[in-house]
C-alpha cells in the first residue's frame, strides 16, 4: 500500500512528503515519544498512514474535497479508520479539542506563520512541531514566477519568524524538502534537570 500511495502521488502529480523528509519525520516521532498528531496538509493521507505505526492517533487536516475522498480511501484499505481521522476543513477554521505531540505543518506554504501561532497553544508541554519544505525545492528566487518568488521570501521570513521566537527553539535541517523543529523552551530546560 505504501509504495502503491507513493506512486499514485508521484503520478497525479500531488505533493506528498519526500522519502528523506518522511525519515526525519519518523525519527523524531520516535525521539519523542509521539503518541497524538495534528497534521495540517492530509492530501492523499501519504503521511498520516506513514506515521500511524509509531502513534496513538492522527487528526489531519484538509481542504480540498477530492484529497479528503482518495484520503479516507486509502485509510480504509489500510484498516487505519480508527488511528487516523481526517477532517475536510480550511485548516484555519478548525478548533482543535485537545493537546498533541506533533504539530505537524505541511499545508499551503504562504500560511505557515498563521498556523505556528494559531496551532502551537494546542502543543503539549514536551511537544514538537515540524515544518516541511522549507527550502522549497531549492529554487532560485531570482530565477522563477513573481508567485513563486514572493511564496519564497514568505518562507525565508518565517524560518526568522522561528528563530526569534522567545517560547521556542527551532533547529532547522537540510532534510527532504528542509525542515523545522521547533520545541517549548521551557520543556527543553526541564529535559536538562
Ligand atoms: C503538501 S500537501 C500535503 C502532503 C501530505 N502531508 C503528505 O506528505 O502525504 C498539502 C495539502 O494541503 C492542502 N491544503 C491547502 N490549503 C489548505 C487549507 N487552507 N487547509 C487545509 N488543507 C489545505 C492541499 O489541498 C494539499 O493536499
């Protein structure tokens, strides 16, 4: 099914996590014992089904009505129906009921920032969040669309978003498509003691 979900992803064209971003993903859900995630960005329910072997319970989010369909069928073939729950929502709308341990954020780029802020009160005391694509395929600003440019430099003053962030610390990683993590300051102090 895995390999399969890949493939469709690649074929259709749709956006899905790449192998060396869903590897850090995996690790670091490990690392932290992620039992509850918060996925922004289902598509075809690709990550959410990857993560489901190391957690609890996934809710993921989802605007668009044809990925909450291939989604919730894929889910079901898997027999994950009841670890995964995908709601078809604009992600911005959603009031999350309770605390998760991975807040994980891979929806429209543009958006980033709003979702730290809005999302990141629902993060448990030892939580993460990561961010992917953050490199954004490595293109050069100088050498695309204004659209693409201007989503660039929205990503570029996010990740000094997440730097200047006086609750967090972030570390960023080339992985994948670049990725952020991003931990409570005070959670990592009490880790020490
Ligand atoms: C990069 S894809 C997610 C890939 C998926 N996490 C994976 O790796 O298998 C981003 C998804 O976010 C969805 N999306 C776009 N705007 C959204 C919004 N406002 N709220 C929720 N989902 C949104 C898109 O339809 C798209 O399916």
């Amino acid at each position: 099914m895995n390999a399969y979900l890949k493939a469709f992803g690649q074929e259709k064209k749709i956006p899905i996590i790449s192998d060396e971003g869903l590897s850090f993903l995996l690790k670091e859900i490990k690392q932290h014992q992620v039992k509850s995630v918060l996925e922004i960005g289902t598509a075809i329910g690709y990550s959410a089904i990857m993560m489901s072997d190391y957690v609890d319970s996934i809710i993921t989010l989802e605007k668009d009505e044809t990925m909450v369909e291939l989604a919730n069928k894929h889910i079901l073939k898997s027999n994950l129906e009841s670890k995964i729950k995908v709601v078809h929502t604009d992600a911005i709308l959603y009031k999350p009921k309770g605390l998760f341990d991975l807040i994980f954020i891979d929806g429209p780029k543009a958006q980033y920032e709003k979702y730290f802020n809005y999302f990141s009160p629902y993060l448990s005391n030892k939580g993460i969040i990561i961010c992917d694509n953050l490199n954004f395929h490595h293109l050069d600003k100088n050498k695309v669309s204004k659209g693409t440019k201007r989503l660039i430099e929205k990503l570029e003053s996010f990740k000094l978003f997440l730097m200047n962030q006086e609750a967090f610390e972030t570390k960023f990683t080339d992985e994948g498509d670049g990725m952020s993590l991003t931990r409570r300051k005070d959670a990592i102090f009490n880790n020490h003691l």
